[in-house]
C-alpha cells in the first residue's frame, strides 16, 4: 500500500521549480498533486524538456521512482 508520493518537477537544465507531497485522492486510489505557482518554462514552453518525478514509498519503506520528460 503506498503511503506517501512526492512529486518533483524540475527545468530543462535540471533545476528544481517546485516540489510537494501528492494527497490520496477521495477516491482512495488516485493521488493529486496541485503546483503552487505557475511556472513559465512549463506552461507555454513545450519545445523545452521539463521533467516530472513521482515518487512513491509504501509503509515497510520500499521507494519507486518515474520520471518523464513533460514535451
């Protein structure tokens, strides 16, 4: 069962823009994650390659990681 998801999204040259821990959706199987500004190299610039990472741990401490490239 996972506990806990952060996700990450970073620039196109690897910077950090922002980074939050998902909550469980009412749905109790869907996790949302809300940015908390908006950020220009993501909102209108698709030719850049942003990334995103999910990460997701589950209660005995096992971690997966995914990361894809937002173009």
């Amino acid at each position: 069962m996972v506990s806990e998801v952060i996700v990450s999204m970073f620039d196109a040259q690897g910077g950090l823009l922002e980074e939050g821990t998902a909550k469980l959706h009412d749905n109790d199987i869907d996790w949302v994650c809300t940015t908390q500004k908006q950020h220009a190299s993501i909102s209108g610039r698709r030719e850049a390659e942003d990334k995103l990472r999910v990460s997701a741990s589950d209660l005995p401490g096992n971690k997966s990681e995914r990361e894809a490239v937002m173009a």
